[in-house]
C-alpha cells in the first residue's frame, strides 16, 4: 500500500491568519529578484537538510518499482513526442486529408507547452500522487481516441490531449523524484530520466515505422501507450507515496489560490503564435489576414497575460501562474533559454535526419529511424556523463559552454549536407552534435532546483520544463515552416504543371509515385531542392549553438549548492 508524505512547507500567510499577511511573500521576492550568490543560497540550507535525512518511506524492491513505472511514462511521452515523424505517409494514405497535416505534431506540442505551467502550479497546491495518476489517465485517453480515430479531425483531438495529459505526467514524474530523493543521489534518478528520454525519443521514428509498415497499422503506434500503462497501473495506485505539498490546508482553500485568468491567456496566446508560425505559408499565406489576425491575437494576450501576471489581476504571488520572480533573476533566465536551446538541438535533427535518408538513400520509415542511433547513442551517453561530472565538480558553466560549441560544430556540418555528401559525413555531424546536446540538455533541472527554495522545486521544474518543450515546439514549428516553404517554391519553379497540393504531398511522403514518376535529370533537381529546403531548417539547430555559447559566458563560475548535479527532462 502507498505511504504518505508531507513537505514541510511553510503555509501562506493569507491562510494561516498571521497578522503580518505578507512578510513572507517580501521576503520570497526579495531573494528570488536579486542575484543569488553562494551567501544567499546557503540561506536556504536548513529547509533543504530537512530532505536529506529520509525523503521517502519506501525503499527496495518497492521503491525499484516505483522508479521503473515513472520512467516508464517518461518513456511514453517521448516516444510520442517523435512517434508521428514516420507515420504521417500511413496516416495519409488512410484519411486522404493533407491539408491539416501540420496538425498532428503541432497539436501534441500545443497542448503540452501550453499547460506545463498550470501542471506545475498543480504540483505545488494538490497531492502529487493523484495528480499523477489523473495526468497519466488524460494521456491515455488521448492515445485511445488517436488509435481509433475514424477520421484527421479526431486524430487532431486525440493528439493534443496526449500533449495536455503527457505534459503533466512527464512533470509528475520529475516533481516526484525531485521530492523523494536527497540531493546526493538525486542526479542519479534524474539523469536516468534523460536515458529514459532519449531512449524513447530515438525509438518513436523506429517504434511508428515498423508499426507503419507492418499489418498492425500506425494505430498500433498508439495503442501500445494504453498496453504499457496498463502494464503499471497497480504500482501506480498501490506504491507510489502520497506526497501532500500543504498538509492540512483545505481543499477549498487549495482551489482558491489557482490563478483561473492566468492559463487562459497564457494557452490562447501559446496556440494562436504557433498556429501563426506552422501554418503561415504553408496553408496560408502570410499575408492572409487569418495568419496575420493570430499573430496580432498571440502578441495581444501575451501583454495581457503578464500583465496580469505583474500586477497580480485576480490572482497572488504565490498563486499566479507564471513565477514573473524569475524574470529578475538572471540565472534563471539564462538557464530557461539554455534550455530552449538544448531543446532546438534535440529535435531539429530527429525530425529531419530520417526524412534525409526517406528521400535521398530511399530508406524505409523503419530503416530512417535507425540512422538516428549516432545521434541519440552519443547524447544519452554524454547526458548521463554530465550527470556524474557535473555533481562530482559543482561547476556547471563550462558545460553549456562546451556543449553549445560542439552544437554549433555539428550544426555547421549538417547545413552543408547535399545530394554528394558522405554518409559518415552526416554520422560525424550527427555524434559531435549529439555529444554537445547530451553534455548540457538536462543540466538545468538540478541547478534551477538550487537556486530555489525547496517549496519552489514543483515551480522550478516546470519553468525549465517550460523552455524545454516550449523551445522545441517553437523551433519545430520553424524549422517546419521554413523547410515546407521553401521545398513548395523550388519544386513548384521545377515543376509548373504540377498543383502546389500534389508537390506538398510530394514533399511529406504521402505522393512518392509523382517523385517516382519523374525523368533521371528533372528528379534530381527535385532531391536537391529537398535536401537544400532540409539544410535551411538546420539553421535552427546552428542558431541553437550560438545562443547557447553566447549565454554561457555571462553564467556564474561559482559551484552549485549541494553539487546536485544533473537532472533529467526532455
């Protein structure tokens, strides 16, 4: 049966009756909007010794279950994260519907990035357990309606609530482990959530294509997140802890802190910007007034959320969606766009490598996901490399430092790629990349949790969590556009006689009889294009390298508090 686990976590003021109601808010801001040194950190040691000592009851065979059952959601949301790279030809060929395309990856992101931070204000306010097991229930509800989907539109639906429901899984799992684990061995569990990650990430392409082309049908590829998680589901109810964050407040008085206008403008000016990007010359052009409407809609309510968020419009500090603290304190901000940029590096390649391969080498889905084992390989390597490094020195610039290099090394390779260019040229790009992606992707998740004290941890990890899959979502989104565009202009010079919907067709895999159908000379031309529209999305993955050098210089050289290490994320 499961234990019960309370954090000593200090009670609001506005709840506990105190006649000074907002000392311990000054306080918080002070810290929190100052830069934070070694002195003030160590201000924050005795809440923090507090875990150390025994942070969980269980331990064992049962505590190895609950360990094994986490990891496994977090392997389910990154396999879902690329899944749909390989099987969106089969999904084609079965609902004739090209036009909302797009839709299948941009949903899953949307409804991800856009709710990482309401999970994460529900993981500081509401018993972490059940609000796991709640996530994991909306997850598997979404793969149930993609599996069965009758038509694109409910395979739409079923994506985004995969992404809602994964979002807040995947943030249980790292809240969990960041409260059940003492500081020294934290790293270890953490880090195991990036081999966990990338372990699922590189199998998604793998996993949809052989689903995809085997008599099981790239429904399959869904069905096995209901088949795992049933697999689980009794250590899910039976062993994990209770983990209450506010023991003895109300529930009614839980629910009166949610910032309820916050997530509202937060989520309508996430999807309105990334609908803008993904669809905006592909679908429409971008001077389409619905294109430019949503760009103007995103910008509206995204001035409106923070302002909301600043002057606290129906809300408080402490139960404002978004920790605007965090804007003050420039570490943190340096680690958020660290992190994005981790995120760009990751899945700029997994996206387009394998379609490299489909069209120039003529690969398989089966076979292009395998091409991505020199990047993935090395990454979770280096990932759990840095874990280790990183907890054992303390010292956590030179890694993003070192990393973003090897990024823009990888990415300057990569954007030279052509018809001509040796496989093992692409190889070598894809194992230096994947060696400065690993070194620094996961990082931030244990410094950000040093540099906040330990109620914030739940707020912590979902503002990283917030850059990793929001960065990846813009940046996909991007490379997306950008790629898609430019193939559709090129080809469509090539081919006049042929309708901008077939070559868009063409360029997905959904219409490989009209490339087949092409003379020696004239297909060549259409592969280089192809390939020089693939070049052009790297940018994002260079662009990627850049930042995160640039940022790394202006990180602190001191060590971490507690030198606890790297964590795991996305």
């Amino acid at each position: 049966m499961s234990t019960t686990t309370t954090l000593a976590v200090p009670t609001p003021p506005e709840l506990s009756g105190s006649v000074t109601p907002r000392s311990d808010t000054s306080e918080k801001k002070e810290v929190l909007s100052k830069p934070l040194n070694v002195a003030d950190l160590s201000e924050l040691e005795p809440s923090r010794n507090a875990t150390d000592a025994s942070p969980r009851d269980i331990h064992g065979l049962k505590w190895a279950l609950v360990v094994m059952s986490i990891f496994s959601c977090v392997f389910l949301f990154a396999l879902d994260n690329t899944i749909v790279a390989d099987v969106q030809p089969a999904i084609i060929d079965d609902f004739h519907d090209l036009a909302k395309l797009p839709w299948l990856s941009v949903a899953f992101l949307l409804g991800a990035a856009s709710t990482l931070l309401v999970w994460s204000k529900g993981y500081g306010l509401f018993n972490c357990k059940w609000l796991y097991i709640g996530t994991t229930a909306i997850f598997e509800v979404g793969s149930a309606v993609c599996g069965a989907a009758p038509n694109m539109d409910s395979l739409i639906v079923g994506r985004a609530i995969c992404g809602l429901g994964g979002a807040g899984m995947y943030l249980g799992v790292m809240t969990i482990l960041s409260i059940l684990t003492t500081p020294t061995e934290r790293p270890m569990y953490l880090g195991g959530t990036g081999l966990i990650w990338g372990t699922g990430t590189v199998l998604g392409p793998i996993i949809g294509g052989a689903f995809a082309d085997s008599s099981a049908t790239w429904r399959w590829a869904f069905y096995i997140n209901l088949c795992i998680g049933a697999l689980f589901a009794p250590v899910f109810f039976l062993m994990i802890p209770s983990i209450d964050p506010r023991p003895g407040v109300p529930i009614r008085a839980r629910l009166a802190e949610i910032d309820w206008l916050g997530p509202i403008l937060f989520v309508g000016g996430y999807v309105s910007g990334i609908m803008a990007i993904a669809f905006g010359g592909a679908l429409y052009a971008w001077s389409d007034s619905r294109i430019i409407g949503m760009f103007v809609c995103s910008g509206v309510l995204f001035i409106l959320f923070f302002l909301q968020q600043g002057y606290q419009v129906f809300t408080s500090y402490m139960g404002r969606t978004f920790p605007m603290q965090y804007l003050k304190n420039k570490e943190m901000m340096l680690l958020f766009v660290e992190t994005a940029a981790a995120g760009t590096s990751s899945f700029v390649p997994i996206y387009f490598i394998p379609l490299y391969f489909q069209f120039v080498k003529g690969d398989g889905a089966l076979e292009a996901g395998v091409r991505l084992l020199p990047f993935i390989v090395p990454m979770v390597v280096f990932n759990l490399v840095n874990g280790v490094g990183m907890s054992a020195l303390g010292y956590y610039m030179p890694w993003y430092l070192g990393g973003g290099i090897l990024v823009i090394v990888g990415g300057v390779l990569l954007q030279i790629v052509d018809l001509s260019t040796n496989v093992a040229q692409i190889y070598g790009a894809l194992v230096v990349g994947g060696i400065g992606t690993g070194v620094f992707s996961q990082a931030s998740f244990s410094v950000a949790q040093s540099l906040v004290a330990v109620e914030e941890i739940p707020m912590a990890v979902g503002f990283i969590t917030c850059a990793q899959v929001g960065g990846s979502a813009i940046a996909l989104s991007i490379a997306n556009t950008v790629f898609l565009n430019r193939a559709t202009v090129q080809i469509t010079n090539l081919l006049p006689d042929v309708s901008r919907d077939e070559v868009q067709a063409m360029i997905s895999g959904a219409n490989s009889r009209l490339l087949d159908s092409l003379g020696e000379a004239v297909r060549t031309d259409v592969l280089a294009a192809i390939v020089d529209s693939i070049s052009d999305a790297f940018v994002l993955d260079l662009t990627a390298g850049c930042v995160a050098v640039l940022l790394a210089l202006f990180l602190r050289r001191t060590k971490m508090v507690h030198q606890a290490g790297a964590g795991g994320g996305m």
